[in-house]
C-alpha cells in the first residue's frame, strides 16, 4: 500500500526480460535495417533497409525507458510519441515534395 492512497499498488513494472527483450528487439531492428541497406543484390530490400533505419533511429530513443521496475506504460506512451512525430515528419515531407513538384511545374 503506498501512503498517499489506501489503494494497493498493483504495477511494479517491466521486469528484467521485458526491458532486455524490447531493448534487444530494437537494437535487432537496426541491425536488420543496416544489413538491408548495404547488401549489394536486391534493390527492394536496400529500400526497405532505408525506411527501417529512421524508423530504427526513431525506435531508438526508447532504449533509455527500457529498464526493469519502469512501468511499461511509460514504454508504450513513449511510443505513441515517436510514431505521431514520425507521422508528422512524414507528411510534411510528402507536402514539401508535392509543393516542389508543382513549383517544377510552372516553372
């Protein structure tokens, strides 16, 4: 029971092989996206490997919450953060392409 309330307390967070099994998940997503990006042979999978690596970038700063007896709410609400900034980014960049190609245009 904590003090500040007559309720239990009924998180006590991610334990050690939560916190090391997202930890290694993301890490093995870098790694996955690296190995795509410089294999020679298949075009498709240097794309792929090109997405993966700012969406490994991005995963990346959730490495820091990964820790054992950390709620994994926080993980998850970190989350929802990096995937609204990546959607953000992502649709200013298509708009900033297509105002591009329209400037291309008339010119």
């Amino acid at each position: 029971m904590t003090m500040a309330s007559n309720k239990p307390t009924t998180d006590h967070g991610m334990s050690l092989r939560t916190a090391r099994s997202i930890e290694y998940a993301i890490i093995g997503l870098c790694l996955i996206a690296i190995i795509f990006v410089f294999q020679p042979f298949v075009h498709a999978l240097s794309s792929i490997g090109m997405a993966l690596v700012v969406l490994g970038g991005l995963a990346f700063n959730l490495i820091p919450l990964c820790e054992p007896g950390r709620p994994l709410r926080d993980v998850l609400r970190a989350t929802l953060i990096v995937i609204a900034i990546f959607v953000v980014v992502l649709i200013l960049a298509i708009g900033a392409a297509y105002l591009y190609g329209i400037y291309l245009q008339s010119g």
